[in-house]
C-alpha cells in the first residue's frame, strides 16, 4: 500500500513538473541564462510574412537584440549558396508530378493558383507541393508582406554581426520529403477551393500572434486539419533538434535567437525543453 502511495506521488510530481516547464505568459520575447551561460540570450518568435503597417520593432526587443553577438535564424538567410540549395530543395525526389498527383482538378487548381501567384503550375511541375503552398500566403494577406526574419537580418548586417541557422536549408528541405507527396498534394489542392477559408484561417493565426498568444498558437498549429498526424516532423522534431544548438551556442556568447512562434509554446516546444535541460527561461513583457 505505502509502495502504490509512493509511486502516485512520484506520478504526480512528474506530471507537475512536466506543467510548470510549459509557459503560460503571453509574450513573443523570451530570455535564457544559467546552466553556464555567464550573459544572457533571447528567443523571439516570429511569424513569417505580415503586413509592414502591422510590424513594428518594439524597443525592449532592439534594446536586448543590441547586447547580443549573434543572431541565429531557422536557417542562415546570408548563405551564398542559399538560392542554388533552395532550387534543388524544392524538386520532389521521384518521377512525381503536380498533374499526375492533383489528376481531373488539376486544371481547377492551375487557374486559381496561376491568378493568385501569377505562375502557372506547368513551370513547377515537380515542385513539392508543400512549398507551392507557401507560394499562395502572400497573397492571403491583400499586402506586399514582409518577414520578421527579413528585419532581423538587416540589424544584424548593420551591426555587422554574423548570422547562422538553427538547422541547414538542406534540413528544412529535406522534411517535405517525409511527408507523402500525395498527401500534400491533397492540401495544396484544399488550400486552392478554398482560398476564402484559408484566408480566414490565416488571419485567425495573425490575430493570435499580435496578442502574443505562444500557446494558444502552438495548439491553433497542431490543430489544422492534416497537420496533428505530422505534427512530429513538421514542429517536435526539429525543435529537439534546435535545443543543443541553442545551448551550446548561448553559453559561448549572447545570441539572439529568432524563429516561428509556434515552436515556442507548448509542452514540446522550445522554451518547455530547454527548461528540462536546465536553462532558465524568463518572459521579457513588452506592449
């Protein structure tokens, strides 16, 4: 009987435990020390394309970038070689294409892609699908969008930092080929009928993301149709994979690390594991 007692608290201890290594503030700015780190580091989520009236550089996130001597992004936006490894990146791996995946709608979805990209499908027939995808959110938001990461990058060439990524493109690139082609292809076409609830969905996680809201945007995430099956590839993995980069790195020197928000939040995310390993990570409040 005192061994069963014993071993529901010790149930219970982990589970708390587990809980309190999630965070529950809202804010996109987060610091880490201890566990070695002799100055501090900072996670910022981001969100990859906004409309440029809606981003504005808080002053306590320029303050606490500028104590920072590098600056990490998903991936090393000033790599040379970027564009070409980004080209070969994009080709499906197998004689796979477009109109053999999409079939009798593939003409449908031609024409609303070709009016909301302004390429026509033909000249990305073996691209994967995922990353088509991607091609349409600009146009989701009725602006000419601009990137988080895009600023961050222009304050760390004016400061004349170095920028590195959490993972290669090589990696990045590499995750669409773990997921089906045919089942991407079954989103792609989703995601063109029905441009109108895509657009709603979209802003939904917008509005989540300008209240700060990590969680709340970790569980939106997880919770798109076709999405929780791949949650593991697309969000868990690669932030297990992040979590010895930004450890090692933070207690060589203060770095400002910048990547989507939605690894940020959630039991699995990147502020829960790094508070596992041992790092103290703190909410920096901003309005």
């Amino acid at each position: 009987m005192k061994k069963s007692f014993l071993s529901l608290m010790a149930i219970l201890s982990f589970v708390a435990n587990t809980q309190a290594q999630v965070p529950t503030e809202k804010t996109l700015l987060w610091q880490v020390s201890g566990k070695g780190i002799t100055k501090p580091s900072f996670l910022f989520g981001t969100i990859h394309l906004m409309c440029p009236d809606q981003m504005k550089m808080p002053d306590v996130v320029k303050e606490k970038f500028n104590t920072t001597g590098e600056l990490f992004l998903e991936i090393d936006l000033d790599d040379p070689n970027m564009m070409k490894e980004m080209m070969l990146g994009m080709q499906m791996k197998d004689s796979s294409t477009l109109e053999k995946l999409i079939g009798n709608k593939y003409d449908s979805v031609n024409t609303i892609f070709q009016r909301t990209t302004g390429l026509p499908l033909k000249m990305l027939n073996t691209a994967k699908p995922f990353l088509l995808m991607s091609m349409v959110y600009p146009s989701l938001l009725g602006c000419t969008p601009v990137s988080w990461e895009s600023v961050f990058q222009k304050m760390a060439s004016d400061k004349g930092l170095e920028i590195k990524g959490l993972e290669r493109l090589q990696d990045q690139m590499e995750v669409f080929d773990k997921i089906p082609y045919k089942v991407q292809s079954e989103m792609l076409v989703k995601m063109m009928l029905n441009l109108d609830s895509s657009k709603k969905d979209f802003s939904q996680m917008l509005e989540v993301y300008k209240k700060k809201d990590i969680n709340e945007l970790n569980i939106l995430t997880a919770k798109e149709e076709d999405f929780d099956e791949y949650e593991n590839i697309l969000l868990n993995d690669r932030n297990h994979n992040w979590i010895p980069v930004i450890g090692e790195q933070a207690k060589k020197m203060p770095t400002f690390f910048a990547f989507g928000a939605a690894h940020m939040g959630g039991e699995k995310g990147v502020i829960s594991l790094l508070r596992k390993e041992g790092f103290t990570v703190k909410p920096v409040f901003y309005q």
